[in-house]
C-alpha cells in the first residue's frame, strides 16, 4: 500500500467526487480510480458505493477515513517542522472561525500576516462556535477563533478578550443623541439581527424577557454582515455588533457605537484556541502569535463610544 493511495482516497473522502479530487489533486479521474481500487483489492473490502448525489462511504471506508486522517495530518506536520529545520519560513495553517462577525474582525488581521509571512497559506473555514472547538479537539484544524463558544478540556486557549455587543448606528440615527440605548428604546426602531439560530440574538431576546418584554422581531432579518452593515450606513436599521467588527467603518464616521444600559448588555467573549498537546508547526505559531497580538492592539484601539 503506497502513501499516495491514502493522500487521494482522503481527498476523496473530503469532496466526495472522484472528479473534484482528481481536480484538487491535479491528476485524472482514472488515477483517482485507480489508487481507490488498489486500497480495496489491499483492504479486500469496498470502501465507497456510487450513488446520484457521488461517493458515499462503507462502514469499511469511514473507518479507513477516521483512522488515516490523523496519519496524514501527522506526515504534513512533520513535513512542515522539517521545513522549519530548513529555515524555509513556509507552511500552511487551518483556521476554523464562527460566523461572518469573526470573519470581518480577521480580515484585516490575515492581510497584516500575509503580507509579513507570504509564503504560508491559510485556509479558513467558517462554521458555527461547536464546530469550530469539535474541529480543534479533534485535532482537524490549527487554530480556531470564536464567540460564544463552549468551553473545551481538550483546547488550549491562547487568548480571551472580553467583548460586548452594542447598538451600531449612522451618526444621524435618532438613537446617536442617547448616551446609553435602553431596551425600550431600541424596540422603537428598526433593527438588523441574525435569526435565532444565532447566539448574540437568543441573549437579545433573553435580555428582552428578562426586563418583562416580549421579543421583538427583526425588521431586517439576515446573517449577512454587509447586509448589516449598508442598512445601518443608510439610517434604515440599528445593528448589534462588536464595535471592533465596524472598526473601519468607525474610522471613515460612517457608523458610530453607542452602549447599551447595564441590564441591555450582552457580554461574551473572543478566543483564540489550538489543541492541547501537539507542538504546532512553524507555520501554526507564527499565525497564532501574530493573532494573539493583533487581538489585544485592535482590543485597545477601538472602544464602544468612539
């Protein structure tokens, strides 16, 4: 059994189609086959059934799958530690991030480190705050960062910051005179949220109850952060955001943040976490040093209020 059998079958295993694995394997389908057909004929044993919607796995192929995933991320890791040995500064990082609040905050964040370390590559993975800590326990993905997530025994966190979601408005919004927004107050305006799959609106609606309100529905209900964004930029819609998430938008005074009352505030915070145990690549720590700076300074720079 050669390791380039296992490299292709978990890249099948990944996209679920011999066509997108030969594709992201820059080889040919019949290759793809090929090396499928010599891990069955080794195992004695099918490990995928053909069907309409591609490859789905047999109990035989899922537990090939399960136990040479770990094998595969081991040899990339050795391979990237002997590319430090090397001096190459090169490698790649996955980082798992939950929901497009994170994501805007990074943003600027993966530029500042790209441009310092060009030749790692990053691939990043959106999902929700569980996934984002099940992948790093499990060993699946470098880093993760993420709000409003669990709490994990088999995660290391590097870095939690405090943050607080506050109403964000354009500077001509009617609610930019207070200098605290209550709860009644906001219900009479028109407000952008995610739906309640959605962490930060279920303690919204828990603040709401918690002050003997029904919870109000979004006027405009979306998970998109641009979205968000261009409602409240036009006056049409207040957000509740980080204000670090709107920090550019801060900047430009197209948006401004104003703090909730005390009993209003949602309170969670960002962290920074990797697997408790393996010593991270070259790559890994470079990254995670970077973001666990860039944290703290952009923690610093930008202020409910601003």
């Amino acid at each position: 059994m050669q390791l380039q059998a296992i490299i292709y079958f978990n890249e099948l295993v990944r996209s679920r189609s011999i066509r997108q694995a030969a594709e992201a394997l820059g080889v040919s389908p019949m290759a793809v086959s090929r090396q499928l057909e010599n891990l069955e004929a080794y195992f004695d044993a099918p490990l995928v059934e053909r069907g309409a919607r591609g490859i789905v796995l047999t109990a035989a192929g899922a537990l090939l799958a399960e136990r040479t995933l770990g094998v595969i991320r081991d040899l990339e890791s050795a391979r990237q530690v002997i590319d430090d040995l090397r001096d190459l500064k090169a490698g790649h990082v996955s980082l798992h991030v939950n929901g497009a609040v994170i994501s805007a905050i990074l943003a600027p964040a993966l530029a500042e480190f790209y441009a310092l370390y060009p030749a790692i590559s990053i691939a990043v993975t959106v999902s929700s705050a569980e996934a984002a800590i099940r992948a790093v326990a499990a060993g699946e993905t470098d880093l993760a960062v993420t709000m409003f997530s669990p709490k994990d025994g088999e995660t290391e966190t590097l870095i939690e910051l405090p943050v607080l979601h506050q109403p964000v408005m354009a500077p001509d919004h009617p609610l930019a005179a207070e200098a605290t927004v209550t709860l009644a107050a906001i219900r009479d305006h028109a407000v952008a949220m995610p739906d309640r799959a959605f962490s930060i609106r279920r303690d919204f609606d828990a603040r709401q109850r918690a002050a003997g309100l029904e919870p109000m529905a979004a006027t405009f209900e979306t998970s998109s952060l641009e979205l968000q964004k261009e409602l409240a930029r036009s006056g049409a819609a207040v957000l509740i955001l980080p204000a670090m998430t709107v920090a550019r938008e801060i900047r430009e005074k197209a948006l401004i943040v104003r703090p909730f009352e005390k009993r209003a505030e949602i309170s969670t915070d960002i962290r920074l976490v990797r697997p408790d145990g393996p010593t991270p690549t070259f790559a890994a720590k470079r990254l995670a040093d970077f973001l666990r700076t860039f944290l703290r300074a952009h923690d610093r720079r930008v202020q409910p209020g601003d």
